[in-house]
C-alpha cells in the first residue's frame, strides 16, 4: 500500500509456556516455548513473523 494508506491486519492468537526450575541456590534451569500453535501473522505489514520456536538454558549465580 502507499505510505500514507491505513492497513487493518487479521486477529491472532498467540500461546506461549515458560517454565524454570532451581536446582541448587545457583543454579536454575529454564525453558521458552513461543506460537505453540505456530500462527502465520503480522505484527507490521509485509513482514513475517516467527513460526514455532522454543529456546532452553541455564542460569547460574556465582554470588550474592
């Protein structure tokens, strides 16, 4: 569309999890699930989204 025109993009859902769990007092453990559903949608017009994706870590405290 021209630069000055209004675009109205399509409703979505979006689901998401994220879980952690500490082992030790320093030591946590984590993990991201993000579009669970893997939803197609456009937060901007023309460009894409990410589809399904997770990620998973470690996070540790070396002191307080």
């Amino acid at each position: 569309p021209a630069s000055a025109e209004t675009v109205t993009l399509g409703s979505y859902w979006l689901v998401g999890l994220t879980a952690q769990y500490r082992v030790t007092d320093s030591l946590t453990v984590y993990a991201r699930a993000d579009n669970i559903t893997d939803s197609d949608y456009e937060e901007v017009f023309g460009y894409r989204t990410l589809g399904r994706n997770s990620y998973v870590g470690v996070r540790f405290n070396f002191g307080e």
